[in-house]
C-alpha cells in the first residue's frame, strides 16, 4: 500500500507480519510539509489494535519463526543488504526527509548516508557477540551465553527520522531481537519506505514491524502491552518519565535518549574562528532541533563582548529558506505546536535577557513555521531560557569568571547529555571533560556523532547508551549455564 512522494498525496499504510494493510479504524491523519504547511501524504492511525496485531507478529517471529533459526552471519548480511538499499535510494530518501522534517537538504543527505553507515556497523557487528566461560572451583563447565532480549517496542522522535531509526533498528537485528517500531507521527514516512525493502534484503515475515499514531492511542499500548519485552525511546525527558512509570507494571527493561540543555564552553585562549563557528553550529544544526543542541553558550568575561559580537555578525549570513534549495542552512521547525513552542520561549526570553539578533518570524515567509536564527546575551543561569529545553533556533550566552565557575555553571541543570569544551590548553580541557556531568563531551567541535562510539546521557537526559557496542548490549540477556562433568551423584542424601 506504501507509495513514495511524488507530486500527489498518497495514502501509507501500516506494516505489520511482512504486509502492508489498512489500520483496524480505518483512520488516517495527514502528514505536512512544514515549509509550506501543505499536506504531502496521509498515514494510517494505528490504535492498540494494530499495536497489538503488530507486537503477536514480532512475538511470534521471536519465539517460533524463521528468525530463531537465523544464524548470525545471516543477520549480518541483511542488514549489509538493508544499507546496499539506502545508499541506491538516498535521493529519495533524503527529499522525502527533507520535505517532511524541514531540514535543509544537504543535512538530509548527510543524515542518510549516517543511516546506511549505522547499518553497516551493525552488520559487522552481529557476528563479534559472545560470551564468555567462567572459572569455577568444581568440576564443571560454567558458561555465561549473551542471548536477545525479545520483542523491542521503538520510538523514535521528528528531528532525525530515518536516523533514529537505523539506531533502534540496527543493533536490535544484530542481537537477534524482533522489533515494533513507532515513527513520530510527524515524520513517518521515510520509515515507511524502508519497509519496502524488508522483504527484498532477506528479513522474515514479522520481525520488523511499523505502526504508525499518536502516543496516546499507540505509543502507550506499546509500552504497556505485556509481550514487549523491551522499550527504547527518544524523545523528551517528561515522556521519558511516564515511560518509566507505565513499563515499571511489566518490568520492561527501558533505555532513553532525552533532552538536554548542553553547555558549550569558550575559554579566551581557544581558536577564534573555529570558536565562534562551533558556538552557531552548535545551537543552529537542523533548526536547534537537537537533543545535543548546545544552546547554552559560556564564554569566559575577558572575550565575551566580542564573542557575542562576533557570533551576531555571523548569525546574520544563515540564509533560511525551502529545504529542497541547497543554499538553505536553516529551514522551518517541525510543527505548528513547535513554532508555538519556541516563539513563547522568545518572548520569555525577551523579558530575561537582551536580544542581539533575532527572537521574531523571519518577515519574507508568508507560509511555513519559520523562526530566526536567535541569541540572547547576559543570561542567567537561572532564567528558563537557560534551564528548559527550547528545541529551536534559540542560544543563550553567559558570562563565567574562570574554570571553577564554568564547570559550576555547566554542571547546574537536571540534563547531562552532552557537553563542548573550546581551549588550546590542553591540561584545561581534560580537566573540565573529568568535571563535566555528561555522557558526551566534545574538545574543539561541537555535535561531531560516530556510529561506533556510545551515545547517551546523564541525569534527566536518559538511561542506557546508544551506538558502537554499547547500543547492542541494551538488547541483550546474559544467561548462566553449570555444566556439571563430575559423573558421581551430588551426595546431597
């Protein structure tokens, strides 16, 4: 039933058991384009009937399917294949990407060669799994086995689709899990198209399945159906709670990605020019529409006022636009609710700190939920701007004294997930990485992601890790085996 993105509106419909079919409600919700807040496409709403036809199929292809019986070359192998299919469809994948995320498209395109990348790591990966044997003071073999953990019921956010993706699907496969995947419902439809290759890469009937809906009538059945062994989820730390509180009632082992209020520091001795390029990477990357986003900026007092100067004039040539234009550095936010979002933080804003370019709709976008590229001076710690997470084009820049105070300042928010150190000494920057409480901290860069490194955060920024092993580890059980080889009873009697 899949269709791609052309130019007529198309109807995509859920995949479950290796099928496409028709939600069990027959409901639809359309899917915009966010630049010109236009519908592209309508998607089956899937509810906790489909949720639960969906999670069957996973557990059926876990327990009694072809999937058991999949060798770990094999697994390997198809997601090999499964990236052989991205890379031949990435200009598809990326103006679909584009179109319906808002997300310029040269980064679309980078995002999609990411995703090949990641499931080619994980095809490597399948076959390093093992386990390992234990000394033990008896005449017996003790074993300790690494086995999937089951059913794995995927969330994943609007900001990197097909990405989020590839990194909850590609080390569940690996590990030999089945999974039920849930795309944002903003941002479904380059999933989707992925499952069209499902069958062509080799993957059995059911052990990836895609519903698509809201968290209320699909999201909260996935978490809470008692056959799904496991969640992952990215997204925001407040539905990362009510996560934890539903799947405590069955046990599910849980791992979350959250949000993060990112510190990027500047220390006076750092590379200017590489300085004040990060500071804007940093906060403006896909709109600000990132969990790592540093959208707090400290910059020590003696280079201050020019850093902030510097950043202002700069700030002045990211051109917005259509994200299909390749001159586009930064395009709309997601949504409507989004633009909503970000524009009350502006006004906030305004009210706490001062202004040194924009914080208004950009005047030449008479459709589109676009924001200018935004940066407040003379922050407070303490202001919500500084404190809650925006997830928008909106930077807040304060002042620290020394070392002591940058770190005291970085370290004084409930987020931890990643943090960036800018300095030419390099006692310095090991210092402040050992003080910093964050699971990801960049030395002279800022968002740098590799495939092979973990990814994940501290405090309310999350639980678990994602990427390189790690990531495969989080769908993993260890079971221990006693093998007894001493041929005399136990003489217990």
């Amino acid at each position: 039933m899949a269709s791609t993105v052309k130019s007529d509106v198309h109807t995509y419909g859920t995949y479950i058991n290796g099928e496409w079919s028709r939600s069990a409600s027959g409901k639809t919700f359309p899917v915009l384009d966010p630049s010109i807040e236009e519908v592209i496409a309508y998607v089956d709403e899937s509810d906790s009937v489909d949720v639960d036809r969906a999670v069957q199929a996973a557990r059926t292809a876990f327990d009694s399917g072809a999937w058991p019986q999949t060798t770990a070359q094999e697994r390997g192998r198809i997601l090999f294949r499964l990236a052989d299919k991205v890379r031949q469809n990435a200009a598809m994948l990326a103006e679909i990407e584009a179109r319906n995320g808002g997300k310029p498209i040269v980064e679309a395109e980078g995002d999609i060669r990411a995703v090949a990348t990641v499931f080619e790591y994980y095809g490597g990966l399948a076959t390093k799994i093992s386990g390992q044997v234990n000394p033990v003071p008896a005449n017996a073999l003790s074993l300790a086995l690494r086995e999937p953990v089951g059913v794995a019921g995927q969330i994943i956010p609007w900001n990197y689709p097909l990405l989020m993706a590839a990194w909850k699907l590609g080390p569940a496969l690996a590990a030999g899990c089945t999974c039920v995947l849930k795309p944002a419902e903003q941002t479904p439809l380059s999933a989707l198209e992925l499952a069209n290759w499902f069958k062509d890469v080799g993957l059995p009937d059911g052990v990836v399945n895609i519903v698509n809906g809201f968290g209320k009538t699909c999201g909260e059945a996935l978490v809470a159906h008692p056959l799904v062994d496991k969640i992952a989820f990215t997204g925001s730390t407040a539905v990362g709670k009510s996560i934890v509180k539903s799947a405590a009632d069955t046990l599910k082992r849980v791992t979350l990605e959250l949000g993060g209020k990112s510190p990027n520091i500047f220390f006076a001795e750092a590379d200017w020019e590489a300085a004040v390029d990060g500071a804007l990477f940093g906060i403006f990357i896909n709109q600000g529409e990132v969990c790592s986003a540093g959208s707090r900026i400290l910059v020590e007092k003696k280079i201050y006022s020019k850093f902030v100067e510097a950043m202002t004039e700069k700030a002045k040539r990211i051109t917005l636009g259509a994200p299909l234009d390749r001159k586009t550095k930064m395009g709309p936010l997601i949504s409507q609710e989004q633009y909503d979002r970000v524009t009350s933080f502006l006004e906030i804003g305004k009210k706490e700190a001062k202004v040194a370019i924009g914080g208004n709709r950009p005047m030449q976008f008479n459709k589109g939920y676009y924001v200018e590229p935004t940066i407040f001076y003379d922050v407070e710690n303490s202001a919500r701007i500084a404190r809650e997470e925006i997830f928008g084009p909106v930077a807040s820049v304060i002042s620290f004294e020394d070392e002591a105070d940058a770190i005291r300042i970085a370290n004084d928010t409930p987020y931890g997930l990643a943090a960036a150190v800018w300095t030419r000494d390099i006692y310095k920057a090991l210092r402040v990485v050992k003080a910093v409480r964050a699971g990801i901290i960049w030395v002279n860069h800022m968002q740098p992601t590799c495939v092979e490194a973990p990814w994940g955060g501290y405090k309310q920024s999350g639980i678990g890790r994602e990427l390189g092993p790690w990531g495969v580890e989080e769908y993993l059980e260890t079971k221990q085996v006693y093998v007894n080889l001493d041929e005399q009873p136990i003489g217990w009697y």
